[in-house]
C-alpha cells in the first residue's frame, strides 16, 4: 500500500531503459533521477522520441522497470507482483493519446465503468458522471457515444474518465493537443484543482505552450536524459531576491534561471544554525522565509548577536570568494526555508560573469 509518510508522491532514481535485443537492443532512458511532491503539476517537454512517453508508462507501472527504481508514495515498483501493481493502478489516473473510449457505451457510461471500480454506492454514480461531463462542458452530450462526438469531445470524455475517481497521481500524454483554447483551459483548471484540493499530483506530457502557465514544475528530457527541471514558482521566488542583491542585480533573467535552477532548497528549525563560525564555506545562501541572527564569537568565545536578517537576505558568499572560513554564524530565529548554491556553482557563475564578478569584489569590498 503506498505510504502516507514519504514526502515525495514519485522518486525516480537512476531509471535506464531498453528496447529491443541483442544486435537491435537500444537505450532510451538514462540515468534518470526526478522526485515530485504530493499536489505538484509537471510538465514535461522535449522533442518526440525523447523518451517522455516511456517514463510517464514506467511511472504508471504499464512496464517494467528493467534498471533503477520507482517509488510511488514511498512503494519501490520494481519487483512488485501483477496483483501489486494493478493495486497501485488504482491511485492512478492514465490520459493518453488514444483516447481508448468504448463505442458501444455513452459518454456517462464510460465514465461509470471508472467510478465502478470505487466503492460510492451505483445510486449515486449516473449523478457523478454527469457533474463531471458538465465541469469539462459536456453536459448535453452525456448520452451521446463516441461516433457521435468530436475528437476533442472524445478527449475530454477521455479526461473525466481518469479524473472521476479523484486519483492520487494523474498521467497525461498530451491532454489538450485535440481541444480548442477554451476547453483545454477547463481541463487545466480541473487538474490545478485536484492538485490544490486534493494534494494530487500530475504529470503532462505535452507540446502545448498554452498551459505550461499552469506548472510547479518544467522537466525538459532530450534523448533519454532529464537535462533541466525547473521549479516554476520557487525560481521566479529566487529570482525576484537575487534581483535585490547587489551582486546579482544587472544579470539577465535567463542567467538568473540558470543559477536558481542549481539551487536546493533547505529547510532549517528555530534554533539550528544554518552557517558556523570558522567553518569552511561551501554553499551560497538565500533566505527565501524565515529570519535569522547574525552572531559573532570574539576571541573570549563571547557571542555577540549582530543583526537579523529575513527574507530576502543572502549570505555565504565572502567564504566561497575569498575560499576562507565562515566570519559570523547564522541562526535560524524561527523556521526558515533556504535556497542554497554550492560552492562549485557559485565560482562557475562568478568565472562565466565578468560583471558578476566585479559586482562581488564590490560587494566585499564594502562588507569588508
């Protein structure tokens, strides 16, 4: 059973994958690593044959996993039995390409065969299929069968069908490409409220630019590889303090991206000491909730609280330039949330930014 503890609703660690055999064996995915929380929406994009399509089916335990490992809610999918994985299916809501409708059921009826799998009781299931018909803009087609709707009206049937049953994970494969602006619209709203209602988690894969506005998260994958995963909300959350420093304030946004996209973010309790005095320096730090004290310890080991500092604050930074120990400690005064640069990013930003760099000899010029 898929636990409720595990912070992460899909872990993927060093997933390869192959088709084919001997002579005619290739590889699709490599060394692939991605975590997702609990009520994120990621998008993923890249070119086709990418391998976007395979990972969302591997994810969906509709194939083996040959290397590697998934876990679904903290359940490793790999070794699980037909019966386990048929089980875990059913946290699952699959939207793919082909939309796989029965023709000789209505629109209600194959909605109903998703919410049969449930326990709600058969009175009440004609009512839950037509409310969602109606949410996707359905409501006068609910009798009618798929020879009788459009591809898109298709699609959408499609949709309520994996979205009925309120499943922890959704994977879709192109879900608007058949819809018109409007309707994809009410689909994207549909998924962005199951994911902030209901903590479900989706994935899309998808070569629409429309509704990449909805995303927690951009994944691009290019041949086989995840080669970027950006944080939509905590990079523009990033970007918007690294603007206010000195030291980052004349880059370009897309050299802001490219350095919060390298940062992780670190999670600190009252009391905890984010930095120390006298320790080695290896991380850049932002301050993106949160306040923390400034402290320094003088030569009778007397500490001396300096200043405080909130969001928006940054530290760290002379300790990596200078390559020298930390010159105060910080404490976290309350809970604070972090984004941090590791030191080797840090000097690859400074080397690749003549002006970066500058702008940091001023800064330390001026901190002393």
């Amino acid at each position: 059973m898929p636990s409720p503890t595990t912070p992460f609703a899909v872990e993927i660690n060093d997933l390869n994958h192959h088709f084919g055999r001997g002579e005619s064996r290739k590889q699709v995915l490599y060394q692939n690593r991605l975590a997702i929380k609990p009520g994120e929406i990621v998008i993923m994009t890249g070119p086709s044959g990418s391998g976007k399509t395979t990972l969302l089916t591997l994810i969906g335990a509709l194939r083996a996993i040959q290397e590697g490992g998934i876990k679904l809610w903290g359940t490793e999918l790999a070794g699980l039995s037909p019966v386990e994985q048929v089980k875990m299916r059913r946290n699952i809501g699959f939207i793919f390409q082909a939309h796989n409708l029965f023709d000789a059921l209505t629109a209600r009826q194959n909605i109903k065969m998703a919410i049969e799998l449930t326990d709600v009781p058969a009175a009440e299931r004609d009512a839950l299929a037509d409310a969602t018909l109606a949410a996707l803009g359905l409501a006068e087609r609910v009798n009618y069968k798929p020879r009788n709707l459009s591809g898109g009206q298709r699609q959408r049937v499609a949709i309520g069908r994996a979205l009925v049953n309120r499943p922890r994970l959704i994977l879709a494969d192109e879900p608007t490409a058949a819809l018109d602006k409007d309707s994809g619209a009410n689909v994207v709203a549909l998924l962005r409220k199951l994911a902030d209602e209901n903590g479900t988690t989706v994935m899309i894969v998808t070569h629409d630019n429309r509704i990449l506005s909805v995303a927690d998260r951009l994944v691009n994958m290019i041949d086989g590889n995840i080669v970027s995963n950006i944080r939509v909300k905590e990079n523009a959350v990033i970007c918007a303090i690294l603007k206010q420093c000195t030291v980052f304030k004349d880059m370009s946004p897309s050299d802001l991206t490219d350095i919060a996209q390298k940062m992780e973010q670190e999670d600190f309790t009252p009391g905890t000491d984010i930095i120390r005095q006298g320790e080695i320096g290896d991380k850049f730090y932002v301050i993106a909730k949160g306040r923390a004290q400034i402290i320094t310890a003088s030569t009778t080991d007397v500490s001396r609280p300096v200043t405080l500092i909130k969001e928006g604050a940054f530290f760290g930074e002379v300790a990596l330039l200078r390559d020298q120990p930390r010159n105060a400690t910080v404490r976290a005064q309350e809970s604070v949330t972090t984004y941090t640069l590791s030191k080797e990013n840090f000097l690859a930003a400074v080397r690749a930014h003549k002006s970066f760099e500058e702008q940091l000899a001023t800064q330390l010029f001026h901190r002393g």
